[in-house]
C-alpha cells in the first residue's frame, strides 16, 4: 500500500522552514538535503539515495523558490508522491494565500499543521479537496475574519454556539444535498455565475518546407462556479464531424472527480457533474491536429489554419553571413473578420473561432492575434549580431541567452500578410591562413588584398593556369560561405495569444442546470452563464531550418 512517510519544506536558501512526519522513521531533513544538493542540476523529481541508512528515493518539487521533499524508503508508486506535493502546494495557496512564500507558512503554521494533518493521516491520504477541507480547519485571527467575511467558515465547531445533540445527530436538511467531498455544504453566493474557460496551447514542428512533422494541441477547461445549494450541471461539447468526430478529436481525457465518467463513456462530449465551489480544473485533453489518415496531398497541405508561422532562409549576401525570418499571418484566420452574435444571453457562439463573451463582460469581439514574440536561436560561435532590420516591430540581440527576440504589437499583428527580419551574424576572429593559402595577404589600412611575395603568379606557370583575380574573388567568397554556414540559426520559433479562437475547432454546445437534480438552488433563479475561448503558442510553433 502506497504511503506518505514525511514532508520537508525548505526556503530559498535551502533553511527547513518545516517538518512533518507521517510514519516510521524515514531520514531527517538535515540528512537528505545535503544528498539532495549533491546531485547535478537540472535536478530530477525523482531521485534514488542508496548512501542512506535506510536507502532512499526522495521525491521533489519546486514552487516559488520553496523546496519540498518526501523520503520514501519502501517501493511507491512515484506519481502519487508527486501528486500529493502538488496537492499540498494547492491547499497552501488556497488558505494563506498567493504567492507562496515562506514567511506566510511560518507565520500561519497553525493552520499548515491542521492542513497537512488532515490531508494525510499515518500516511494514508484522506482529504485534499479544498473546499471540504475548509469544513474541518480552523482558521483563526485575520485569515478567519477573511474568509467568514466571505461565507466560509472562519473557526472551529467547537467554537460555534451550542447545539443540542439531537440536532447534531440530525440529518443534514434536504437543500443542503448530499455529503460530497469536493463541495462545502450550505454555499449560498447573491449573484449565481458559471465560466467556462478553455485554453488550448499549440505545439507544432514544421520542415524547412512547411511540411508538418507533428501538430498537437494540449487543452484545459477551466470551471468557475459561484451557484448556490448544490447544483447539477451538464457541459455539452461538440466537434465537427458529431458524436464520432468528438470522441476522435479529444485524445487522453483526464477528468476532475466529480465528472460522471459512465455518462461520458455512453455519450462522448456529455461532462454530467457536480461542481465543486469555485474555480477549477474540470478536464483535460489532447488533439492531434494531424490528418487522422494522412496521404501525401493531406501531408503537404494539412490545412492547419495556424494564426501564424515562420519561413527561415538563411546563408544569405555575399559572405552568407545574413539570415532571413519571414513572418506569415494567416489570411484565412477564422473569424477574423466575423462579428457573430452570442447564441443566448450570457452564453457565447456555437463554435470556436467565432466572437465569444469574455468573462469580464458580455460582449462580443472578433477573435485578435496578440503577444507576438519570434524567437531565433543563435549557435554559440557567433560573436555578435548586428545590422537588424524589422519590417514591422522591434527586434534585439540578447547575447546572455543566445537568442535573437522580435517582438510585434498587436497592431502590426492585426494586419494581413507577412514581416521580415534580417540580421547578419558575425563569427570569431580568425587569422589570415586562408587567405595566404590562395596567394593573397590582407592590407588592414586600406583593406584590400596585395600579391605576396613568391606566389603562383610570378611562377612559371603557363598564363592558362594563372587563377584571375575575379577567379580568387569568388574563391574566397565561397570559402567565407562555408565559414559563415556553422553561425546560421537552425531554428526558429513564434508565441502568440488568440482569444475567441481554437485549432482544435472544439466548442462549447451548451451548458445546462438540471433543476431536478438540484438542490438548494431557488425557484426562478437563473445563473449567468460565460464562455471564453483561447490558444496560446510558446515558443509552440517551430520551424526547423
């Protein structure tokens, strides 16, 4: 059986901040933080120490310069280690606050210790839902005020006013629902809203030709849920192609626990659940943006309907020392020039990439390219990047990093067609060899290239052997051509933001409040309802060259 033998937080300058023990004897912080340290950075999560006495895996996560550690010295399973940290990371945030840091962990160790006691006894995890949590830890002082202030509960049972114990073993009133772990009981809220928010991130890799060799898209669907009582929802997805083009586009599935998987499974693109109260991660998801059976004419025009990519030509002038970044937005960017009304008031459009409704508002706006960032990397030879010259934006050389950044505002963004940049890369010093090796010595004063002394010119050769000076021109241009091939950028990367907009086409079919399984929610009490599309590219999509 899987069990949690003890939690060590240390600050940034690795001091124990704190220590907490589940079970057996597993080794002190002050042992395996020195075994910790000792390995090569990157440092991985996962780590075997057989020099201590018991040998050790230790499992770590880093959160805002806070280290945790968990000491394991029988076999574990290693994800559900990992996903007790971030667990705990999660809880910590959502009690003392964001960020975290560790003077707020010291100075709130109370409520830490009713926390980490509570989501892990001997051990064995119990509770790690925050909202339930909040029913058994007493939070006292300023932070108690706080979250009393804002109907959470504020202090302990024992502290609120007697009862008798017939009312204490009474059964919990029927608007309060059912006893469910992710969800408070008794949540009232004025004004009842739900959003739903899905971000979908880009990872595409195309060939110098365009081609493209992988195309994935990695969503997550954010739910708010500010509703009273205990409501019953249902989340309706759809994709084009129906029922079976939905279960064919999202592709590994993870789910919050309190989504129905039997519904999904008998209706795929159906998300039947009870929230829990308050933001959170409801699913997640995979698309392969590829064709599903790709021939040679679906390879070379896949059709991908990317905002934006990037050409790459490089080993260009006369020395090739200049490279060339084309910058290409979509002329055929959906929705880019639509204004569709919302389908329902407070609801946005029947499909992604058309107007949707932000949930700061209920307006409409067509779907806009915004944070646009190419980066080029540089290989390490070249000294310096000089001679850049963007046709929109701004472009510079970060020599720390060996990165050239070319950033676009959104305005520059907003217009169709294509941007250029082009730069000249400049290698190290070298010495004059190759130039003596043809015949020639470079004059430094007046720049240009004098006859030695004992060349093949004043030799016997015949005069049709003789090399031309146009001849050893393009010699030594050729030469520095291949000199200069090893400083060119092998790839090139854009991040962009679109709001209104997703790759994957997947879009939210509607969202419904099944008043009969609900509890608690009011006669006529109709919540607002929000969606918000979004696609983020970083550093996503990457063009090899």
């Amino acid at each position: 059986m899987s069990a949690i033998e003890a939690l060590y937080i240390f600050d940034q300058y690795n001091e124990p901040i704190l220590e907490h023990t589940y079970r057996s004897r597993p080794p002190p912080a002050r042992v395996v933080l020195p075994a910790y340290l000792a390995q090569q950075a990157p440092r991985p999560s996962l780590t075997y120490l057989p020099n201590i006495n018991p040998p050790t895996t230790l499992f770590s996560v880093t959160h805002n310069n806070l280290l945790f550690l968990s000491p394991a010295s029988t076999e574990i399973e290693p994800l559900f280690v990992l996903e007790f940290l971030h667990r705990v990371i999660d809880v910590l945030e959502e009690f003392i606050g964001e960020p975290l840091l560790a003077g707020k962990i010291e100075a709130a160790y109370d409520v830490v210790a009713q926390l980490l006691g509570e989501m892990c006894d001997a051990g064995s995890v119990c509770n790690t839902e925050p909202n339930a949590l909040r029913d058994d830890v007493e939070v006292s002082g300023f932070l108690g005020k706080l979250l009393g202030g804002v109907g959470l509960p504020g202090s302990s049972p024992a502290l609120q006013p007697a009862v008798g114990l017939k009312q204490q073993l009474g059964l919990t009133p029927a608007n309060a629902g059912p006893a469910i772990p992710w969800r408070r009981a008794n949540v009232r809220h004025t004004s009842n809203e739900l959003y739903v928010d899905i971000v979908e991130t880009l990872s595409v890799t195309l060939a110098p030709s365009g081609r493209p060799l992988a195309a994935f898209a990695n969503g997550s669907i954010a739910f708010t849920s500010k509703i009273s009582g205990v409501p019953d929802l249902l989340l309706t997805l759809s994709a084009s192609g129906g029922k079976l083009g939905t279960e064919k586009a999202i592709e590994l599935p993870v789910f919050h626990p309190c989504v129905r998987l039997a519904r999904w499974k008998d209706r795929p693109g159906e998300l039947s659940f009870v929230p829990p109260d308050g933001k959170f991660m409801l699913a997640g998801y995979e698309v392969n943006l590829m064709p599903s059976n790709p021939d040679l004419k679906s390879l070379s025009n896949p059709n991908l309907q990317l905002p934006a990519s990037i050409e790459v030509s490089k080993s260009l002038g006369p020395t090739g020392a200049d490279f060339e970044v084309r910058l290409i937005f979509s002329s055929i960017f959906p929705g880019a020039s639509q204004h569709a009304p919302t389908s329902r008031p407070g609801l946005g459009t029947r499909g992604s990439g058309r107007s949707t409704p932000t949930i700061f508002g209920g307006g409409s706006t067509s779907p806009m390219l915004q944070e646009v960032v190419v980066t080029i990397p540089i290989p390490i030879g070249v000294r310096n990047i000089n001679d850049i010259r963007a046709s929109r934006g701004e472009a510079y050389f970060a020599p720390n990093e060996n990165v050239v950044e070319w950033r676009l505002p959104s305005k520059d963004a907003a217009t169709s067609g294509s941007a250029t940049l082009r730069c000249t890369a400049i290698g190290p010093l070298s010495d004059e060899g190759d130039d003596k090796a043809v015949g020639f010595s470079f004059d430094a004063a007046n720049g240009n290239y004098n006859e030695a002394e004992d060349t093949y010119q004043n030799s016997t050769l015949e005069p049709s052997k003789v090399a031309s000076k146009k001849e050893v021109r393009e010699y030594r241009d050729q030469s520095r051509i291949q000199q200069n091939a090893p400083l060119m950028p092998s790839s090139a990367s854009v991040s962009f933001r679109v709001s209104g907009w997703l790759a994957s086409g997947i879009k939210v079919e509607r969202l419904v409040v099944d008043t009969q399984k609900s509890r608690g929610l009011g006669q006529g009490v109709t919540p607002y309802k929000g969606v918000k599309y979004m696609t983020v590219s970083k550093k996503g999509i990457e063009t090899r060259c």
